[in-house]
C-alpha cells in the first residue's frame, strides 16, 4: 500500500508539473502577461502583440497586467526584471534573451528594441509564426503547447539594418517583426522603437537645387566639358557653396531632428567639376575621393558644433568609390558608404572573383582610413526587374564578409519601386533573417519561406529556386546590368523553368496562391517573349506574361517601364 500511495503520489506531481508549463490548451490558458510599469513604447507594443498573436495560435486570450513586485506563478514577463537576476541590458541593446525559470518565461532585451525583438523571436522560433510579407503571415493554429526548458539568446551580427525593398519601406511592422531596425529617409516612429533612419541619397541637388541656385550663382555647379552645367555636381572648391550648403543642411536636421545619419552626397552622375581649384584639390587629396573627403570634413566640423551627435554621410560611389591615396581621412562624425554597383552579383565579394577584387582592394583602404564604413550593397537587376538574379548564397556570405570588415551597417537595394518582381518576396524575408544573422543556412531558410508560403506548389517552386541557383559557376558573371541575353540563360533553362511553373500552377488551390506562383512564372515568361519573340506570340508565352502584368501590375525596370513600351519595344504595339 506505501508503494502504490507514493506512486499515486508521484503521479500527481509529475500531473502538476506538466499543468503548470503548459502555456495553452484548448483554447484556455492560466497564463498571464506581465508589463514593467517602465515598459518602454516598444515593450507594450510587444506584450500587446504576444497576446495578439497568442489569441490567434490557440484560440486563449492572455490577461496583461503591470508588474505589483509580487512574485507569481505561470507568467510571461515582457521586459527585463530583476527577478531574471541578469543584469539589466543598456536600453539600445538589440540583444535579446528568451527563457524559462519555473513555471515563467522571461524575454527581455533592450528597452528600445532588445525585448520587443526577443518575442517576435519567441513566436517565431517557438511557435512558427512568420512574418513573410507585409500581406501574409503564416500562423499555426495549435490546440496545445507547452512551455518546455527554454533558455535562447542572441544578437545581431550587422547593427545596422536597411532593407531598401518595396515591402520594407512601406511597412515599419514588417522591418521590426523580421529584426530589422532602420528605415529610410522618413520621420523616426516609435510605436516600433526608435528605429535608426538615414536621410538623404545623392543630396548636392537636395541641398544646392539647380532650379533655386543655378540662374544666380552658375558658380556653385561642376564645369562639364568648359562650361558650368545644372546637370553635373558641385564645385567643391568654391567657399560660398560650401556655406551655403552647410546652411541648408543645419536648416534640415533643425526641421527634421532625430535622424542619426544626414547625407552630403554627389549626384548620381559620372560629373565632377573639372575647374582649375577643382583638379588642384584632386591632385593634393589624392584622387577624387579625397576631394570629397575634404569637403564633406569641413561641412561635418561646422555640424558637430552645432548638433555634436549628428553623423554626415557621403558616398564612396563610382569615380570616389577608391580611397583617397593622400594621408586624409574622414571626420570621426563622417559616414562613408562604400557601394559596389560595379560588381559581380554571382559570386561573393571575397572569395576569388577576378571582377570583385578591386572592391576588397578599396574596402581594405578604406579600412585604414576610418572606422565608420557602412556598405550599400545591391540585389536585382535593375534594367530588367523580372529577370532571374539568383544571387541567394552571396547574400550571406557577403554578409559576413561585411561583418569581418566591422562595418557599422548594411543598405540593401532591391526593387525599391516595383510592388513585386524576380523572387522578391522570398528575397526581402531572407534579406532580414541574413542581415541579423548571416550565419544561417541559406537554403533552410528558403524551404521555411516556399513551403509556407507557395504551399501546394512549394515543391515546383523550390525546384525552381534550385534550377536559378544550379546556373552560377565559376565562369558565370553578372552585375545589376543582366539582360535578357546574359550568359546565365539558355534555352534548357527557359524551357525547364516553364515546365516547373507549368506544374505549379496545375496544383494550386486557390487564387491567393495563383498569384504568388505567377508573380515566380513571369520570370521565365518574361524572359522567353525576350528571347524569342516569334514564337512566344505563337505559343502562348506572351499571351500569359501579359495576363499576369495586367492583373498583378508591377514595375518592371527601375523608374517604369510600363507593358504598352515592353510591347512596343518588341514590335507588339
């Protein structure tokens, strides 16, 4: 009788034990969610979510309540406590920490991002919540789970994190979900935490505009083949310009505070000034660059008087992408963004390209000249949106790369502009998970998103992400400037990749499903009518390209390039 009692009671234990951890069952749950009475925005936004998404998974809705300092039972404490007996994290801290201790979980992190990060991390390693895109997030519905030993920690390895796709810069909730944490060129919102925001891109004609200043002052412009020109850059060697622009940009942080970075920048055209006190400074800095360089040091020494904290940026871009050779260097509150638009998108930065060694070249003096590199890196073709540019494995490993070179940020370039093109959905997701860790397995990650997200069709889909990928060897080359004709297609892969879309779409389900899998078949649509026009009108290729164009219209080359002028370009209209 003493034996069977002590396992009777044995039993009831273990009974209890189990009831304690389990976080949800049948659509009830004893849990609680628990708020400091510090939260910051961000920490309420987070617990609100948690119980958002909670709600959503199990059908239970959680109770949130502010922290008494009474110790409970059977809680989720969202935002560092004492009780953690950590030591509190400093508030920009992104870090996050995820962990069980009796019957609670506690997230914690940074007041600012760190603990909002670590539940959007809980629900999505823990329970397999995904923030996919802007439109679509996959959430499980589970009758039940249970809190097993949980105790995950992590950090990013880029601080600073800029996706410049069409979902990204459009939806401050998609970059906070995904771990990203800077936005572009608007105001700073908090609803997400204080996210980084960078303003500005090729600035001389936003802070010296030609239609305000030309007409008076011809002087502050380049001089382009003998004569001042509207259309160039800016003479740098001209003080009153370098006044006036210092000005103008005093005048912008003052009416739009809170940006951490402010742009002096050239204009996206190969015209530097070719004045006398122009070349006099090129030849004494050092090339280009270091002109530029002095310049931006002088505008950045009058900033810092005035907002000490304030960081200005320029770009190291085409004709000033090498160092200066002179002993210059950038101003400790200078940001330089080293971009390499020249170079091969098909194999990583550091590993052997021939066509990718000058930019380690410069990015190696770069390094010896300032701390504050912050890299501008490109991931599309922008001649031709809807072509296949499979540069997935060279996303992480130029990440690391970046990561090993201690550059204070990434910016990343899709089609900004364009609401769909080549793989961007999946691109722009793993862009976020790559940028916070680029340690991953890229094709992990790829089979997470096109079974969630192509469902029935996931299998021809990822067929055909593997049939993209299988085209790059050693002797295949392409930059953002690929074309319907570059060495990366032939026909085995057109015709290949049509049949896969071909059987995709034979098995989808519904029309959600439909579109996303036409948005992937338009690629090599696109690219047959480009490559054999005759026989995409005969076939039926142009046919289905210009049915998915007109229902699911997008952007199909950098600054339009709307269907009417591809059909006219190719003799159809």
């Amino acid at each position: 009788m003493r034996i069977l009692s002590t396992i009777a009671l044995l039993c009831l234990c273990v009974e209890g034990a189990c009831a304690q951890t389990c976080l949800f069952e049948n659509k009830k749950s004893d849990y609680t969610i628990v708020v400091q009475s510090d939260a910051s925005l961000s920490e309420q936004t987070a617990a609100n979510e948690l119980q958002t998404y909670l709600r959503r998974v199990s059908g239970a809705q959680l109770p949130i309540q502010t922290d008494t300092g009474t110790a409970k039972e059977q809680c989720i404490y969202v935002g560092w406590t004492q009780r953690t007996g950590s030591k509190r994290p400093a508030d920009n801290d992104e870090a996050y920490t995820y962990r069980t201790q009796g019957s609670n979980l506690y997230i914690y992190g940074g007041r600012n991002r760190g603990t909002m990060y670590g539940v959007y991390a809980f629900l999505e390693r823990e329970l397999g919540i995904h923030w996919f895109t802007s439109a679509y997030t996959q959430v499980p519905r589970l009758k039940s789970y249970t809190l097993e030993e949980l105790n995950h920690s992590e950090s990013p390895v880029i601080l600073s994190r800029l996706n410049f796709c069409y979902d990204a810069l459009r939806h401050h909730d998609w970059i906070a979900h995904n771990l990203l944490n800077e936005q572009h060129n608007i105001p700073p919102t908090k609803k997400y935490g204080e996210m980084n925001v960078y303003w500005g891109i090729h600035t001389f004609q936003t802070l010296i505009p030609a239609d305000k200043y030309f007409k008076q002052h011809p002087e502050y412009f380049s001089v382009y083949k003998g004569r001042r020109s509207d259309k160039a850059q800016l003479c740098l060697s001209n003080e009153d310009m370098r006044r006036t622009l210092t000005e103008n940009l005093l005048n912008t942080i003052q009416e739009k505070p809170g940006y951490w970075c402010y742009d002096v920048s050239q204009n996206d055209n190969p015209y530097p000034c070719e004045c006398g006190a122009c070349n006099l400074l090129v030849r004494k800095y050092g090339g280009q660059s270091g002109a530029m360089i002095w310049f931006v040091n002088q505008v950045a020494k009058e900033v810092k008087r005035v907002y000490p904290n304030v960081r200005i940026g320029t770009f190291a871009y085409r004709y000033t992408r090498q160092a200066p050779t002179s002993s210059i260097r950038p101003a400790d509150n200078v940001v330089v963004r080293l971009c390499d638009i020249e170079c091969c998108m098909a194999h990583p930065l550091q590993g052997g390209c021939e066509q990718n060694q000058s930019f380690v070249n410069d990015m190696n003096d770069w390094k010896r000249k300032t701390k504050n590199i912050y890299i501008w890196d490109y991931t599309t073709g922008f001649r031709n949106y809807l072509l296949p540019f499979p540069n997935f494995e060279v996303l992480a490993e130029n990440y690391q790369y970046f990561s090993r070179s201690n550059v204070i940020g990434i910016m990343e370039e899709g089609a900004h502009d364009a609401p769909w093109n080549e793989f961007s959905e999946l691109k722009q997701w793993l862009i976020g998970k790559l940028l916070w860790n680029p340690y991953q397995s890229v094709d992990s990650l790829a089979d997470v998103f096109i079974n969630g997200y192509y469902a029935s069709a996931a299998p021809y889909v990822k067929n055909y992400y593997d049939l993209c990928k299988n085209q790059i060897n050693d002797d295949v080359h392409f930059t953002i400037k690929i074309d319907w004709n570059s060495e990366l297609f032939d026909d085995a892969f057109v015709n290949e990749g049509i049949q896969l879309m071909d059987k995709a779409l034979a098995v989808v389900k519904d029309k959600e499903t439909e579109k996303r899998v036409k948005r992937i078949a338009a690629q090599v649509y696109y690219l047959k009518l480009r490559r054999d026009v005759a026989t995409s009108a005969t076939d039926g290729t142009l046919r289905q390209f210009c049915d998915i164009i007109k229902a699911d219209s997008t952007i199909m080359r950098e600054f339009n390039y709307p269907l009417n002028k591809l059909l006219k370009d190719i003799g159809y209209q």
